[in-house]
C-alpha cells in the first residue's frame, strides 16, 4: 500500500510513534489521517501541523470507537487504512493493581478488537483494506520487568496473526509493528525500576525513523516491521533454541536489575 489519496485512521496518535506516523503519512500524500486520541489537545496540535483531522476517542469504549469509525466512512466512503496505535506501558509485575492489568488490557488488546469490530465489515465489503498493530518487540520477545505490557502485546501480536490469516483471502493486509525502545514518553516508564538503561538509550530510535520504517513496510505489504532490524535475529534465536534464549534474558535482567525481582504477594 502506499499513502497517496489514501484514508488513515491513527488510534493514539497526539504523540510518539502515532503523531510521527501522522505527519509522515501527510506528507505521502494521504487524502486525510484521522488523529483519534483521547487528548483532543494534543491531537489538534498534531492536526494542524500537518493538515489531519483531530477527534476525540476513548479506545476502551467500544460505542465511541465504533461511532468514530462510522463518522469517517459517512465522510469519505471508506478507511482504508486502520492503525491500531493507542497503548500504555508500566514497569511492573505481580505487584501491579488488579485495576491497572485490567486497563493494560483493555487498551493494548481490547481497543483492538473494538476497531476491528467496526472496521472490518466495510473494509471486506470491498475487498480490501489494511490494518496497523502498533505491538512493539516485547510481543515477539518480552519485556524485563514489565509484566502485563509483555502479555498484552504477545496478545495484540496473536490477534493481528489471527486478521492475517482469517480475513487475508478475503482482501485485507495486516503489519504488526514491532520496535524495541522508541524516544517516546513510554520510554520513561522504566524509570522506575532500579536498572541501567544504557542499553535501552543506546537502541532508542526517534519515533520518525518509526514512521519511516511503517512506509516502507507498507509498500511492500510486510507482516512484520522492524524498525530495530536486530529484534528478526532475537526473534530466530528464540524459535531455534526456547530454553537457551530463556537463559540468555535472565542473564541480561541480571545486568541490568539491581536488584532481583520481588516474589508476588
């Protein structure tokens, strides 16, 4: 696929990885990109400075994220790219709240289904249509210290495998975005834990070379994009020998924890 005259929905796009994919599609020529975030603010800003169309949208509610997508096929005919951005990252494990897993869910995996829900019907009706899971390579690989963000995006992964698979005869295109650490505010969140994050600011990418990396999947029609080209050799280790990549990520959480995880309690 390519951007040109193309309709683009943006879930979580007022900043990050989502706003660089906004303006960078812009600039490739889309008809319109549609910044649906809940903080209507940001997405404003982000809209005007590249021309999109900023709208308001709680992701875990499933009314507003259908009413949104039926408002911008009333206005153009069609979607005809979905980009399932919108997600949130914690540095937790066992310790985080009930409530906290619960909105990990809902907003990395649930939101998906929502936008599926919704987009598809139309998207199949044509014959075709493409759909973006922002997933991240903790869903390829897992993340040190993050438990329900590792889960979560190993469940978003499964459910762009199942689209692919389920739907690709019928004219629909699945990628799955799999970065490791991008220069976003998310980065931040793993400040938390008592750790060296020299490796985590040394393989940190700007969300741009993201966006770039989304186009260039895009063209060629990949399932999976790499933005860290290093993440499809991790990925082979780990499929050739489980139990050794297992002991090669405790050795790194090793290194980088100061001290060993707490027991859950």
């Amino acid at each position: 696929m390519h951007l040109r005259d193309k309709v683009v929905v943006i879930t979580g796009g007022a900043r990050g990885i989502g706003a660089a994919m906004a303006r960078r599609f812009a600039a490739e020529g889309a008809a319109d990109v549609v910044i649906a975030d809940l903080d209507e603010d940001a997405a404003t800003e982000v809209a005007d400075s590249c021309g999109a169309t900023p709208v308001r949208v709680d992701v875990t509610d499933e009314a507003a994220t259908s009413a949104m997508i039926a408002d911008v096929e009333r206005r153009h005919g069609r979607i005809d790219l979905f980009c399932a951005n919108a997600g949130i990252a914690s540095a937790q494990g066992f310790e985080m709240s009930n409530e906290a897993w619960q909105r990990t869910w809902e907003i990395n995996v649930m939101s998906h289904v929502y936008a599926a829900r919704a987009v598809l019907p139309g998207m199949l009706a044509r014959g075709e249509g493409y759909w973006l899971s922002t997933v991240s390579a903790a869903g390829l690989l897992t993340n040190i210290g993050a438990a329900a963000y590792s889960v979560t995006k190993h469940a978003a992964l499964g459910l762009a495998e199942w689209m692919s698979v389920t739907y690709g005869d019928q004219g629909l295109k699945v990628s799955a975005l799999c970065p490791q650490f991008v220069d976003t505010r998310m980065i931040d969140d793993f400040s938390t834990l008592e750790m060296d994050d020299t490796f985590i600011r040394s393989v940190a990418i700007t969300p741009d070379e993201v966006a770039a990396a989304v186009v260039e999947a895009l063209a060629e029609e990949r399932f999976l994009v790499l933005p860290h080209p290093e993440v499809q050799t991790f990925f082979q280790n780990k499929a050739a020998d489980h139990d050794r990549w297992l002991g090669g990520m405790r050795k790194l959480q090793r290194s980088w924890l100061a001290t060993p995880p707490a027991p859950p309690t």
